[in-house]
C-alpha cells in the first residue's frame, strides 16, 4: 500500500512539474488582456514575494514609426523569468530571446536573472489609426525547479498615444452636421425640385385659365 501511494506521489509531482515545463518555451493569453492571470490559469503560483514588473518604453508614436520597448521584471524568487505582451490594434516584433505567438509576445525560453532583473526587449509598430493604445504585459519570477509552485508573477500597462494618422471612424463621421444622415442628405434638394415642379404646373394652369 505504502509503495503504491509513492507511486501516485510521483506520478502528480511530475504532472505539476510537467505543466510548469511545457509553458517554459513560452505561452500566450496570459498578459492581463484577456484578464486571465498566470496564477489563475495554473501555470505559476505559490511564490512568498511578487516581482515588479515595469514596461519601458516611448508613451507617443507617430503613425507608422516603430518604438523600442523592454519588459523589465525585479524581485521575486528571481532564478529565471519568463513574459508575456499584448496590445490591440498594433504590431509586436520580437526581439532577443522571445518570439510571436498568435500576435502575441512570450519568451522563447526562460531568461535567468541578472544583478537582480530580467530584461525582455521588444518593437512595437504603431498602426495607421491615432489613437490611445494599451501594452498589456505579465512577468514570471520563478525559482527554476521547473515546477509550478514557489514561483510569483506581476502585471504592467502602458498607454502609448498614436498621431499623425487617420482619425478612428465614429458612427457620427457617417451624419451631416444638421444631424441627417449621409443616406438622406439628397433629401432637401428632391423638395426643392417637387415644389418647383408644383409652381411651375400652376403658372401653366393660370395662363390656360
């Protein structure tokens, strides 16, 4: 009985230790966009102390022009790191040591701490469109035992305001400034030539009469 209940005791240690290692090449729809956190979702947890997260990076773009970002994560267990970024309507490139999933940027292995803080560096190509968009980033401080517990993990934003582009379109850019819609704006001129069409059948009746 003894050597059976250590059998089940290794088979479950391994299946958690096995969840935190098929996500250490990286996972997306865990940067807070989604509002699904890394704890939440199973994947980490447990840490005693939560690390900072901090996003660096130009907060105004003009349309078109590509930015230099970092993720920066500190504290924590603080063996190795791992991340994960996202935003709306803009483009992520991936820079050293983190890859492109679904749109999405994760590390493509976890990077190990160094004088205390992970650095991930990234691009971000601001879209055609002006407009106020939101980084959206999580970062794992973990112990490295590749299990999913004693390991923390912290989210970030950062607004960066687009210019020089398109303006967004509203449902009001589709009215005249009287307030009628494009569809009906022909209207008045159709009354005009229905009333002078009238006129003229009454200046025609009077000169027969």
């Amino acid at each position: 009985m003894r050597s059976i209940l250590s059998s089940v005791g290794a088979v479950a240690v391994c299946l958690v230790a096995g969840s935190a290692f098929a996500n250490s090449t990286g996972i997306n729809g865990r940067s807070g966009k989604q509002s699904v956190s890394c704890t939440a979702s199973g994947c980490h947890g447990g840490g005693s102390s939560a690390p900072t997260v901090t996003l660096e990076g130009p907060t105004a773009l003009t349309a078109g022009q590509t930015g230099q970002y970092s993720l920066i994560i500190s504290g924590g267990p603080g063996a190795k790191a791992g991340m994960n970024v996202a935003v709306d309507g803009a483009t992520l490139t991936a820079g050293s040591g983190t890859k492109v999933v679904s749109g999405e940027l994760t590390h493509s292995l976890p990077q190990a701490f160094s004088n205390g803080s992970a650095r991930f560096d990234f691009s971000l190509v601001a879209p055609a469109t002006n407009g106020t968009y939101k980084v959206y980033a999580a970062g794992n401080s973990v112990n490295g035992d590749k299990a999913a517990t004693g390991d923390s993990h912290a989210n970030a934003t950062l607004d960066v305001v687009v210019t020089g582009g398109s303006d967004p379109v509203t449902p009001d850019d589709t009215k005249d400034e009287g307030g009628c819609s494009a569809a009906t704006s022909g209207a008045p001129a159709v009354l005009i030539a229905v009333f002078a069409a009238l006129a003229a059948r009454r200046r025609r009746q009077s000169r027969q009469g």
